[in-house]
C-alpha cells in the first residue's frame, strides 16, 4: 500500500531532474559575451579607459565638445567610444 502513494512521488521528480540536467547546456562562455556586463569587474584608468578584468575587453571614451547642463539633472556631452575584445588564435 505504501509503494503506491511513493509512485507519484517519483513520476513528478522525472521531469525536474531531466530540466536540471540540460541546465549545463544553457550555460554561456562569459569570454565571449558582447557588450557592457554590468556584473563584471572593471578596472578605469583616468584617461576615459576601462579594462575588463574577466575577459580583457577595452572600452575606450573620448569627450569631443564641452558638456552642456540643460538642468540640475540633465545634462549631455558627445562622446567617441571604441570597444574591443581581444581575440585569441589558436593554431
């Protein structure tokens, strides 16, 4: 009598165990992720440089113009930005 109450029990668990098992393949390179990570650690020089510290991707901005204040909270500035992610070749 007990060993029909269990049968539920683990007919519920397959499909939670085979979810969890494709988990891994879901996961990312995060070397090879695009753009600016929020959860990464950079490192900024003085000269408008920022340097991925997980991935070594360089982040380079230049102010061109002075900055123009509309209000207390607004303001903006035109800025170049040169983003790079070194590549690394294996032969």
């Amino acid at each position: 009598m007990s060993l029909t109450r269990g049968v539920p029990v683990v007919l519920s668990l397959i499909p939670l165990c085979l979810a969890f098992a494709i988990f891994p393949v879901l996961a990312q390179n995060e070397n090879e992720t695009v753009g600016f990570q929020a959860n990464h650690v950079f490192e900024s020089g003085q000269f408008g440089e920022d340097v991925d510290i997980l991935n070594g991707g360089l982040t380079l901005t230049i102010p061109i113009g002075p900055r123009y204040q509309v209000s207390q909270h607004l303001g903006y500035q035109l800025n170049l930005m040169y983003g790079d992610v070194p590549l690394s070749v294996e032969s």
